[in-house]
C-alpha cells in the first residue's frame, strides 16, 4: 500500500505493526533489477526456491547497511516487504526462513557474493543519500545567507 504526502510517496509494510518507511521507495528499483537479473541469470539452472533465496540475500545485503543498527525485526520487516514485491507470499516466507539444498556446485558461493553485492549497493545507496543531504542543506545555508545579505542592504 502506498500513502502520498509532503511530495514523498511512502510504503507501508504490512506486518505485525504498521511501519511508514519513505526511505523504501529508494531500494525498490534496485529490488526489482535485482530479480530480473537473478531470473535471467540462474532460470533453468537452479531451482525455483534456490533463485528466491538468492533473491532474498540480495534484499537482506542491500537493506544491511540502512537497517542493520536497528531493532532486527524491523529490518526482518524490510526484507519481507521488499521480497513480496516480486513474491507471493507463501515464497516470500520460504526464501527468508529456509535454505534450500543446492542444486548446482558453486551454490553456496554465489549465495554470499550475491549476499555482498546487496551490502555494496546499499552503502552506495546511502552514500548517495548523505552526499544530497549534505548538497541540499549547504543550498539552504547558502541561500539564507543570500537573503540575509539582502535584508541588510535594505535596512540600511
């Protein structure tokens, strides 16, 4: 469910509580990229529950560096949300509960490289987000010294 207020759509996480994370809407089109590249990858390779679970360490890596000094059922949440954008339920929950056997030699290790590059575009992301907020209050800052240069030429 998506809510729209003070120019910012916000996603609702249906959980046990009813959580309001703007900052969701960020991780969404990488969440989506990343199945679509999973599917396209390791379809007809590995297992169904296999590509799920990969799935799900990406969310779990991609939400770690946003997510991981908070409450773990928040962050547990997250995941949850993000993998049911693209999860029915009943998968959401197996790919976030369970590991499945691998199919395939090398399962395991691109299971925590999957896991990793989720961690790496997370940081990235909040680098991102840190360099606009440090950008946008230097902007405020340098504009209300603008206008109070003005406001002192006027009173004089």
């Amino acid at each position: 469910m998506e809510l729209s207020g003070s120019n910012q759509s916000i996603r609702c996480i249906e959980s046990s509580r009813d959580i309001q994370l703007p900052e969701i809407e960020v991780l969404v089109p990488r969440v989506e990229a990343a199945w679509s590249a999973l599917q396209r990858q390791y379809a007809g390779y590995i297992s169904e529950a296999e590509i799920d679970h990969f799935f799900a360490c990406f969310v779990f890596g991609l939400t770690t560096p946003a997510y991981d000094n908070h409450e773990p059922s928040l962050h547990f949440d997250v995941c949850r949300a993000l993998v049911s954008i693209k999860l029915p339920p009943d998968r959401a929950d197996a790919s976030l509960y369970s590991v499945p056997a691998p199919t395939q030699a090398g399962v395991e290790s691109a299971r925590g490289l999957i896991e990793s590059r989720g961690v790496k575009m997370g940081r990235a992301l909040q680098d991102e987000r840190s360099d606009l907020e440090v950008f946008s209050t230097a902007k405020a800052s340098s504009a209300a010294s603008a206008r109070l240069g003005s406001n002192e030429e006027n009173v004089q």
